[in-house]
C-alpha cells in the first residue's frame, strides 16, 4: 500500500518547521532536572540514552533498587535522618511526566456492526492536550530498601488510579545475587525490551464496550508493539469485559500485582528472574485461586563503551487466567525472546513473542485458533544531540475467534526533538501497510494516524 502523500507531506513540513525553530527553543545546555538527577546532581543522559530509553549504567540503577550500581548504602547524597531511616529532600525522590498528544490526524473507515457492507470514511483531526500525567514518588528509605509509587490521569480513558507501587530489598545474602520487589511492578522491567520506556508511547483503540461477554464494536485497533499485545479475538477477563487483541497483557502487561526476585549471581553477563501474579488481568485483588508465574533470563553477551548487545528469553504460565464465551475458564500463557543491540547513537530492539491457549472447551475446537504470534522491530537513532529518530515494524499474526481475527501489519515513524534532556517534542506517523477492507475489520480500517505532542518530566 502506498501512504497517503498528504499525510507523508504532513509529516516532512512540521518535522522541517520542529529544526528550524530549535534554536529558538532550546537552551545553552541540555541539563536534566527530574528527580534521581537532582538527588545525584547529573544529567538525565547519565542513565538515559534519551529518556524514557534506559542505557545500561540505567539499567543497573534499576536493578540495583534506585542505588547506584555497585553500591548499597541506599544513596545517602543530601539524605536527612529521620528516625531509623534516612531520607532525600522532597524534590530528590518526587517527580511528574506529562506526555500524549496535541493533535492529531486519523484515517479509517468505520465498521458496519453485524454486516459485511463496506464501512464510511473517517478522517479526523482533532486538537487536544497531552492526555497522560503521571506523578511519581521514587528512592530508597534506607540501605538497600527501595520505593516507587505512580499515580496515572489519562484523560483520554477518564482514568485515574494507582499505575505501580512497590517495595525493593536489594543485595539479599551477596552483592547483586537477590533483589527482591513486591507490589504492583512491570513484569517485563528487566528485559532486553521492556514494555514501558518507548519511544513509541501506546495509543489507544477506538471501540464500544456492548456488555458482558460480549465482543466489543470496534472501528480502529490500538497502536500497541505486535509483540505486547493480547493478540487474541474472543478472550474476557473474569469480569466478562472483553480483552482487546490489542491490549498488553501476561509478562507484557503495564503492571500487575506480585512480587519477584532477580539478580546476578555470575556477573554482569547473566540476569534471571522469576516472579508471581496473581494473574486474570487483575492488579489488585485475585478471583482466581491459581496464581501465573513466569521466568525470565538475560545475556549481556557485549558490554562496552561504546557497543553493547543483550538478548534475554522468558516463559509465562497462566492458570484460569481468562474466560470465553462461554463463561469457561482457560489457560493463558505466554514465551518469548527480545534483543537489543546499542552501538554508538543507535538502539535497535526486538521482540519474537507465541501466546498459547490452553484447557480450551470442545464445542471451540473448530471456531478457536489457539495460538498468535507478534514480532516488533525497532531502532532509534540520535541525528543530532537533540534531535532522535526511530523507526518500528510490527506484525500481529492473530489469535482466537476465526469469525474475528485479523492478521495486520503497522510500520510506525517519530522524530522526537529534546528541547532538554527532560523535554521533548514529537511527531509520530503510523501507517497500515496491509490493504483496506472496507471497514470490514478492525485490522483492516485503520489506515494512518498523525501525531504531535511532547513528552515533559520534571
């Protein structure tokens, strides 16, 4: 399929218009301000190659409970003792991210519920402001015992609640052989592709809840990596509120409830980790006596200044974690590996992931595909000390319900400029490289969406 050329022209003006005023809007140095580069006074690009992107001294900051990597004494820089603990200035473990989009441009042809006539055209443009804040208490509380706690509003969803929060003890028995984190986490966190820290922020489905057990209308699928995705048609959390092919979800959710343990034992070349949820796409709470689990284990085969390269393989076990139509409970589980590969300004990711399902009923076993794939790919690449371009491939080889599912490939390009290493504009263009159908699938309506919007943490 050839992209819309307004669309591409589009694109060109404003990414030409975002260098051109640069010079205006940026400042003499890219200093960082957000909470850990405050506490340690450093720059953003310390642990970040460009935020949200993790690099590896990053990487071990994480792993390591908020304490710089090596150390354990639960970063004592400007820590005031209170009691037994000891702890940082409010503005060296408080922080917020305001990040989503000012406007935005979205073609596809609206599906006809129940038939097989073909769909209206819809191109909308809308103007809004970023709809995702996040406010965020992170740090440790003493030697080797961490924190973190996220409020979210997405006032594109009318949601407001707790995003993740939980406890870290780091260093249990040796040095870096345990740590252990209990709460509301990002199972995903610690792998060579992480859920969360992209580039390519997720952008939500357009579709219309028709009750319980019911499959929803949908008239354009989410922007959510191939690999993180549900992938599945006809699959209902225990509520009976339809899971979207789209939706993150298992190992790949955005958070769930549990806990785990990581470390490594051997040195920097090796990572493991295994953990407990409860599972049934529930972060609070358990409906489900069963509880899911999974394992994961990392290589970091090239650890130099300048090249570094790391793949890691996990394997996810759901029991009675979501329901059918018919109100039957299934297994889902999930396996993947993900790489990623740094050499100088470039990043490239990627991601191979199989959902299965498993205890299926018989009267599905001719209506229900019980396995789907998702494969993403994606680079990045600092132009300029300022300027970052990234480009992502996803395919979703669908799941589920035969009526339902659809194959589909996306291809998704962004230009993000960093005002400060804390502040940035963006402009995102994703593009449907599959054919239409006329509105007769969800995969298959959505042709291009056009984004501008910024990504701001203080």
């Amino acid at each position: 399929m050839n992209p819309p050329c307004p669309t591409i022209a589009k694109y060109l003006l404003l990414l030409v218009s975002v260098i051109l005023l640069s010079p205006l809007l940026s400042t003499p140095e890219a200093q960082a301000i957000p909470a850990f580069a405050r506490k340690y006074d450093v720059n953003c690009t310390v642990c970040h190659t460009r935020a949200p992107r993790l690099n590896r001294t990053g990487e071990r900051f994480l792993e390591n409970g908020y304490q710089l990597p090596g150390t354990e004494d639960g970063g004592t820089t400007k820590k005031f003792r209170l009691g037994d603990l000891t702890l940082d200035d409010v503005t060296n473990y408080l922080g917020f991210r305001l990040r989503g989009n000012a406007l935005r441009t979205v073609d596809y042809a609206r599906h006809a519920p129940g038939t097989n006539i073909d769909g209206n055209p819809e191109d909308r443009t809308e103007f809004g402001f970023p709809e995702v804040f996040s406010l965020f208490t992170a740090g440790t509380v003493t030697n080797n015992v961490g924190f973190f706690a996220e409020i979210e509003s997405n006032l594109e969803e009318d949601e407001t609640g707790v995003e993740r929060a939980f406890l870290t003890f780091n260093n249990i028995g040796q040095h870096d052989w345990a740590h252990l984190r209990v709460g509301k986490f990002d199972p995903s966190a610690y792998s060579s592709y992480a859920t969360l820290r992209q580039q390519f922020e997720l952008v939500g489905d357009n579709s219309v809840d028709n009750g319980s057990f019911m499959l929803p209308t949908m008239n354009r699928i989410g922007l959510t990596p191939a690999a993180f995705a549900s992938k599945f048609h006809g699959l209902f959390d225990r509520s009976g509120t339809a899971i979207l092919p789209t939706d993150p979800s298992l190992f790949h959710a955005v958070a769930e409830m549990g806990l785990d343990i990581h470390g490594r034992p051997f040195g920097e070349w090796f990572l493991y980790q295994v953990g407990i949820l409860n599972g049934a796409n529930e972060p609070f709470g358990d409906s489900n006596n069963p509880k899911d689990w999974y394992v994961m284990t990392r290589f970091d085969v090239a650890q130099s200044d300048y090249f570094s390269a790391n793949f890691s393989g996990f394997a996810y076990f759901g029991s009675n974690n979501v329901k059918v139509s018919t109100m039957a409970d299934v297994n889902w589980s999930r396996y993947g590996f993900a790489t990623n590969v740094r050499y100088y300004m470039v990043d490239i990711y990627a991601a191979f992931v199989v959902d299965h399902i498993a205890n299926l009923p018989n009267s599905f076993n001719n209506t229900f595909d019980e396995t789907a794939t998702g494969l993403t790919v994606e680079a990045n690449v600092l132009a300029t000390d300022r300027l970052l371009l990234g480009i992502r491939f996803d395919h979703l080889d669908a799941g589920g319900l035969r009526t339902q599912r659809t194959s589909n490939s996306l291809l998704a390009l962004i230009a993000k400029f960093y005002m400060r290493s804390n502040i940035a504009l963006f402009l995102r263009d994703d593009i449907n490289l599959r054919p239409a159908q006329g509105g007769r699938t969800p995969e298959r309506n959505f042709r291009n969406a056009f984004f501008v919007g910024a990504d701001v943490a203080f």
